[in-house]
C-alpha cells in the first residue's frame, strides 16, 4: 500500500471525500476566474467596482456552492435529475408571466440580491434529465422511434420558451447541447441526418419569412445575420460592434498594448466590455498570448471531463460529465467565434470570465456536479 492510499483510508470518511476531489480542476477554474476579476478590473479604469469585486464574491459563493453539490451523492442527483428539470421549466414560464426586462429583452427574475436568468439554469438541468432518461433505459431501444419523442419533447419544449423570450443564443446551444447528448448515448446517426436535412430547411423558410407577416426572425436578429455576413454594410449602425471588436484584437498584436492601456475598452469605442465583447478587451491589452492562454485553461477543463467521464463506470456520471463539459465548450466556443466575426452575435457570455452572476453561479454547480461524480465512482 502507498503512503497517499494509507494516509486516503486513515482519513475519516467525511473528509475522504474532500481528498478525492479533482483538485487540478478545482485550481484551473479559479485561475479562469481570476482572468475574469483582471479583466473586469481594468474594463471598469482600475477599480473593483461596479464588476470586479461583485464577481469576486459570486465566485466565492459559487466555490462553496460547487463543494456542497460534490458532497451530495451522485444516485441523489440521478433520482433528483427530472424534479430539477421540472422546477427550471417551471422558472422560464415564470419569466414569460412577470420576468424582469433588460435590453429589450424578458429573460430574468428578480430574487433580490441577484436576476436570476432561469434559461442558464436548464441548460444544466436539461443535461441530467437526459442522462438521466438514457440511463434508465435500455441500450437496445435507445433508437426505437418510440423511445426518441420523450428526448425530443425534453429538448424543445425549453428551447420554445427560451426562444419566445427573445433569447436565439440560449436556444441554440439547448438544441445543440440536446442533440449531442442523443448522440453521445447512442442514438443512430440516421435520426441526425434528418434534422440537418430539417435545419436547412428551417432555415430557409427564415430568410423567405423575412419581410412578411408571418416572419420568424425579429428584425434586430436579422440584422446580426446580416452584420454577419458583411459588417461593412453598415459601420456605425448594426455592423459597429464587430467592427469596433475586430479593431480591438487586431491592435493587440502578438503580445498586446500592455495591461489597462487598451484605447478601444478605456474610450468605449468595444460595446460590451464586460460581458460579450470581454475576450476583445484581454486581446487587445495581453495579444496573441493572452488570448491563446486563455484557450489553453479552457481546454485543459474540457480534457479533465473527457477524461473523467472515460474513467467513470456509472452511464448516468459519464453522459453527466460529457454533457457538462460538452455545454462548457459551447459556451466558450460560441462566444469566442462571435466577436471574432465566425459567427453571428447572439449574446452568448464568455465562461468565467464575462460578468455574470447567473451563468457563473450555474457553472460552478455544474463543475460540483462533475466532481460529485468523480468522487462517487466505483472504485
């Protein structure tokens, strides 16, 4: 016996748990944090308010609340998966009824000391109920057109709601988050190449709707599409974000202008700063590197999940983990395609690092989740 298997099984089983926490992964999400508060830090012209010292202390919550849900068993959170699914339902209806507007938009409630934005929270809860649906059942009728509507209605029915709010960020990566973890479960590639024949075709019928009464894009979202496309067409109007954004990862060179001395965030020329565009900001003041580090944290985060969803035997832990670690990718993927113009803008933040307290808070959880699972397996 080793003397780290020595000093694990002398410890007691309540602190045992705290010693097989995945701690690399601990360490590697308070220094993406930690990329967040400097970048809030110097957004806001050298203070720790109005978005440094808030993040700080929703990261410190969200620590704790990651330690609480890793203690919890992970057959509880299995048993727990469609009641969590069930409540997040319940919280998008309830911002169609008296949810709280920004921007134009329906998509928070307000609790107090925080606006809780209930679409972030089903992207997680979404996630369990699915790994918990194909954990239930059998291999054998995972492709069985009968055993795919229940999935299906899991996954749209959010997705409805989300895109009623207006939110075509949110739904779009539940859609996408959705259909992978049917995939990953392993339902036939077949059902997929109907939904890509399906896509082109909705999307379509998007740009045919354009202009007419029955249009199914607002005209805002169409715009991004178009800015899109060719932001030169309109440069101070609905293409001046992208703009403004690409000028600002472009003068950050291969190391950048130097900490707090990037003039596209201290002039708020970048729109966003501290939120959407907040990759931009880092570009332009830690260039190249800085932008390529950040990648590499978020990569090794998605490496750790990966592998710990292959070293895990329970089929609930391993779609669980893979779904975290798949809605995590998306997060940082999506956004960072954004407001480098491979994508269009749909308001999707910057994991850890955008201001944000229910996107932070919902991660946090998520991660506990996964080390709930990696401290729960069978050994």
């Amino acid at each position: 016996m080793s003397y780290l298997e020595y000093t694990v099984k002398t410890v007691p089983s309540g602190w045992r748990k705290v010693l097989y926490l995945n701690w690399p992964l601990i360490i590697l999400l308070t220094a993406v944090a930690c990329v967040g508060f400097l970048m809030l830090y110097s957004v806001a012209g050298g203070s720790l308010q109005p978005w440094a010292e808030p993040q700080m202390e929703r990261f410190g919550l969200g620590l704790a609340a990651m330690f609480i849900t890793a203690m919890v068993p992970i057959w509880l959170w299995r048993n727990l998966s469609a009641l969590i699914y069930l409540a997040a339902l319940a919280l998008l209806v309830a911002v169609e009824l008296f949810g709280a507007v920004g921007m134009g938009a329906q998509r928070w409630i307000d609790i107090g000391f925080m606006r809780l934005q209930p679409s972030e929270v089903m992207k997680i809860a979404l996630v369990m109920a699915l790994a918990a649906y194909y954990d239930w059942l059998p291999m054998k009728r995972v492709s069985r057109p009968i055993w795919v509507i229940a999935p299906l209605i899991l996954i749209v029915t959010p997705t409805f709601l989300v895109l009623t709010q207006p939110d075509l960020g949110t739904a779009i990566l539940l859609m996408t988050a959705g259909g992978v973890m049917m995939f990953l479960a392993g339902v036939h590639w077949a059902y997929f190449a109907v939904v890509v024949a399906a896509a082109g075709g909705a999307v379509y019928t998007v740009f045919l709707s354009r202009g007419t009464p029955w249009q199914l894009l607002k005209d805002y979202q169409f715009r991004r599409i178009d800015t899109f496309l060719d932001p030169s067409t309109d440069p101070l109007g609905a293409g001046y974000h992208i703009t403004q954004a690409k000028i600002a990862m472009g003068s950050g060179g291969w190391t950048g202008r130097g900490f707090m001395q990037g003039t596209q965030s201290r002039l708020n020329f970048l729109p966003e700063k501290h939120t959407d565009f907040i990759f931009n900001t880092l570009a332009e003041e830690f260039g190249f590197v800085g932008g390529f580090s950040l990648l590499v944290l978020y990569v090794l985060i998605l490496m750790f999940c990966i592998v710990a969803a292959l070293q895990n035997r329970d089929r609930y832990s391993s779609l669980l983990i893979l779904g975290v670690g798949l809605t995590f990718f998306l997060f940082f993927a999506v956004n960072m395609s954004m407001v480098m113009g491979l994508a269009p803008v749909v308001g999707v933040p910057l994991p850890m690092v955008s201001y944000g307290g229910s996107a932070m808070l919902v991660l946090m959880i998520a991660f506990g989740l996964v080390q709930s699972a990696h401290i729960h397996r069978p050994r």
